[in-house]
C-alpha cells in the first residue's frame, strides 16, 4: 500500500531548508556552502593582514619583542610618533602603502606588511610570507 503524506507550504520550506543544510554539512560543512555560494565570511580580528592606519594603532605607542626568520632575536619601542628605541640604537619608523618601513639610518630602508596573529602577537610579512613575529606588550614591561 502507497501512502500519501500531505505537508502544508511552511512545512515543505523548512524540510527544503533542513535538507539543504544537511547536505551542505556532508558535502564539506555550512560554512564551504556559504563560500562556494558567493556569501563573504568575516576574517577573525586576529588573523588579517592590517592596512597602515592598523599598524599604527596596533603596534606604535608599544614595546615589540620576538625574533626574524634568519635567527635574529629583537626588542624594540616604537614611539607613536614612529621613533624606534632597541637596545643601543634607535631608528625611525614609518608607514608606506601599508607597510612599517624601518630606517635605522643606514642606505637601506626594509619595509613589512603586517598580520594580527592573536591579540598580542603579530607577524611581519615579506613578499606575503612570514620574515618575522614578534609579541606586543606596553612599553617598560
């Protein structure tokens, strides 16, 4: 015996909606489903490369210490005014199309993109990949 089962209009929408939310899980989750359907996701606070006005906000006014790819370790202040204080030198900071250019008065003038990585970490990026990371804290801690 066949059997016939009537659902009114709402009921019909809202068991389309589960199943369309069923498979998008099974086939790689809801949020894949959202991306592959064209919907922007907002990128975490702490996982964005940040635009000049960020970098300013985020890192001047603040001691930065951590290390570089190559080995070498650092500790610096960097003024909000983008004077630099290491141990034993100092420098001046500034932002070019959003990156923290560093001259410590040398011919050469190195410049990093920079990428929140937590809310007091931060990665200095070369040619998009990571050259460095450092951790934020107040000056004078």
């Amino acid at each position: 015996m066949q059997r016939h089962i009537a659902f009114a209009a709402g009921q019909r929408l809202a068991t389309l909606a589960m199943a369309a939310t069923l498979a998008a899980t099974l086939s790689g989750g809801v949020s894949s489903a959202f991306a592959d359907a064209g919907v922007a996701q907002a990128q975490p606070e702490s996982d964005r490369v940040l635009s000049g006005d960020q970098i300013q906000q985020r890192v001047w006014g603040h001691r930065v210490h951590g290390a570089m790819a190559n080995g070498q370790s650092y500790d610096e202040t960097y003024a909000t005014d983008g004077k630099i204080q290491g141990d034993g030198y100092t420098g001046q900071a500034r932002i070019v199309d959003d990156r923290m250019c560093f001259d410590y008065g040398s011919d050469s003038v190195e410049c990093y993109g920079v990428r929140a990585a937590g809310d007091d970490r931060i990665e200095w990026l070369k040619q998009g990949e990571v050259a460095g990371e450092g951790v934020i804290e107040a000056p004078n801690q």
